[in-house]
C-alpha cells in the first residue's frame, strides 16, 4: 500500500512539473534565457495560470466526479462543470500570462534589467535608444496593450476569450476524469481480490471443518470394533489416535504444515487400519525420497487414504491396497490404487469424499497441482502431483 502511495505521488509530482515547465519552454525565445525564466517564475500571472489548473484538476478527480459523476447525479455535474468553465473564463489564465511576457518582451528594463544598466541607459537621449523611450517617458502614443500596470494585477479583459485557456481546462478535465476513473477501478478490483480471499478461507476452514469430524467418527468406530473383539492392540490404539487428534487440534488449523508432521498422521492412521485388515487384504504402504523442509497443506491426502481403506477392503474376497508418496526437493507425488469392491448395499453415509478436497486443492495450489482419479477395469486409482 505504501509503495503504491508513493508511485502514485512521484506520477503526479513529475506530471505538475512537466506542466509547470511549459510556460517556461514556449516563451523563453524572445528574451534572455536566465532573464526571461526568473521573470515569468516571479510573476503572479504564471502562478495564476498554474494553480488554477492544479485546483480544477484536484477539485474535479477528488470530489466532483466520486460526489456527482460516480453517483449518476450528471445534472448537477454538468452545472457545476459550466460554472468552472465561467471561472476560467473570468480568470482568463493563459492570456493573462502571455500578454504579461509580451509586455516584458517589448520593456526588457521592467523587471529583468538591473539598476546599473538602467542608470545607464538614463544618460542617453530617447532618440538614441534603439528601443525607444523609457518607461518613465511619455507612453501614451504606444500600443496600449504594453503599458504598464503601476503594480495593479488586471485579471479579465473585456472582450476577450482565452480559448487556449478553455482547452487546456478541457483537457485538464479530461485527464482528472481518467485518474478518478481509473482509482475507482483499482479500488474496486482490490475489494474483489480481497472478498474473494476471504470467501476462500472461509471456504477453506467450513472443509477442514467438515473433514475432521469425519475422520474422527472413522477411526472412533475402528477401536470400537477392537475394543469390542478384546484386541491386545487397542491401548496403542488409542496412542496413536491420541497422536492423530494432537496433529489435528494443533496444527491443521495452519494453511501449510510440516510435511514430516503430515506423514506421521497418515503413518498412525494406517496403522491403526493395519489392525481391522483381514487375511483377504494385501497393503503395499511405500515412501520414497528424503523428507526435508518440504511443507503441505494439513489432511489433503486423507480423504484418499480413507476412501482406500472405506471402499477398497471386503471380508468375502481378495483385495490389495497400494499407496505411495513420492518426495522430491520441489514436487509431492502421491499414487493410491485399490480394488473396487461390490457392496449389495449403498453406503448411507458418503462423507465429505474427493468433491471437497478437489475444491481445497484449486483453492490452495492452483495451477500447481494435477489430479488424475479413475475406475477403469475395478480399480479405483488417484494420482496426485503437488508442486510444493
């Protein structure tokens, strides 16, 4: 936010200081350069000139156009806009401006001539002085136009209608709309960004939310059946399961979690499934590569690993459950594959399931991840590929 202020003060700063150099650059080709410059810098028609239109600019981006424009009120808009266009008029900014340079171009001792040039020049007569009379001799035969004004500031001349001041007032009104319009669209866009955030956490924490419950009931009922059948396993059972809770409650709550933390709760949560695994069940549960400092998102391989161990074991004939997690520096590879196992009955309760963790994966790894699921020929087969 900070950097943006300020790149948007430097644009306008080196704007005003373009515009603020063109009077400069346009009337400085009649007179001295130094000379001419410090004349039109000290004169109140320039700072006239200038501020006028830093005013109308201001005054239009910042409060017109948001107040009226913005707010569809294009009546009172184009009122206000006429009587602005009246004051420029009256002020006639420009005009004032150059007949003041015009008028020091034809009396170069007014202003820019320095005392002892002056005194100088007073000792010649008038007729010797290839510019005519001095200031202080008779002007009245003179175009009127280049008296001087005894230190009287005339603002509007009769008469007169400074359409270069009109246009410039156009164009400034043009350019002021523009950056309003423009700020009103950034702004705009960064609200969207940031509804948008935030209905992706939202999203985000309403799914992990849904997910632990449901691996809570899950395992609950896997040490009821051990309790129920006397196990000798279900105190470390219950240890694991303790572990598994602890990683949930303490850290799933985190966007990313260690990935060696993740892999000791699907490591427990397997285990504790090795237990209720009948004869009938083969598990192939393989790590390759080196985990290091690679971090993940919290219980997005699980709902896999669930629905493996939910859909893919059966009492009456043989099944194999193959999981692997492949780790490399920068890429997670996670590949389960289970048999497909009929059931006279629906399940009543399908759970949260890969509809949910489809939308976590978009939501967090987006276009940094593939997710390739099929059932071809009884096999229920994921393959994910996280770059991480």
């Amino acid at each position: 936010m900070l950097r943006s202020k300020l790149s948007a003060f430097i644009i306008h700063a080196a704007g005003w200081l373009v515009f603020l150099g063109f009077p400069l650059l346009f009337m400085n080709r009649t007179q001295d350069s130094i000379g001419s410059t410090y004349f039109i810098i000290s004169s109140p028609y320039y700072w006239l000139f200038c501020l006028t239109y830093i005013f109308l600019f201001y005054l239009n981006a910042w409060y017109l156009v948001p107040r009226f424009v913005f707010n569809k009120s294009y009546l009172a808009y184009g009122v206000i806009i006429l009587l602005l266009s009246g004051c420029v008029y009256y002020l006639q900014p420009f005009d004032n401006l150059l007949r003041h340079n015009l008028r020091e171009s034809a009396n170069p001792s007014i202003g820019v001539v320095g005392p002892q040039i002056a005194d100088t020049i007073a000792g010649f007569k008038a007729e010797d002085l290839p510019f005519g009379p001095l200031p202080h001799q008779d002007l009245r035969m003179q175009d009127p136009s280049l008296k001087t004004e005894n230190g009287v500031v005339i603002i509007h001349q009769s008469g007169n209608i400074d359409m270069v001041g009109l246009f410039i007032f156009i164009v400034i009104l043009g350019l002021s709309i523009a950056v309003s319009t423009v700020q009103k669209w950034q702004l705009t866009e960064r609200r969207m960004i940031k509804a948008e955030a935030e209905k992706a956490t939202a999203e985000l924490s309403f799914l992990k939310a849904q997910i632990n419950p449901h691996f809570l009931f899950n395992t609950l009922n896997n040490i009821y059946a051990l309790s129920v059948t006397g196990n000798e396993h279900t105190s470390d059972s219950i240890m694991k399961l303790s572990n598994i809770m602890r990683y949930v409650t303490d850290e799933v709550e985190e966007d990313f979690v260690s990935l060696q933390h993740e892999w000791d709760c699907i490591n427990d949560y397997i285990d504790l499934q090795r237990l209720r695994l009948g004869k009938k069940t083969k598990l192939h549960f393989e790590l390759s590569g080196a985990i290091g400092y690679q971090r993940i998102a919290p219980l997005i391989l699980m709902t896999f690993i669930e629905n493996v161990f939910k859909y893919g074991i059966s009492k009456h004939q043989a099944t194999q459950i193959n999981i692997k997690l492949t780790v490399e520096p920068n890429k997670l590879t996670f590949f389960c594959q289970n048999d497909i196992v009929n059931s006279v009955t629906k399940p009543t309760r399908t759970g949260i399931g890969i509809k949910n963790t489809r939308q976590r994966l978009s939501h967090i790894y987006p276009g940094k991840h593939r997710l390739d699921i099929n059932n071809d020929n009884k096999l229920f087969t994921v393959n994910l590929e996280i770059d991480c």
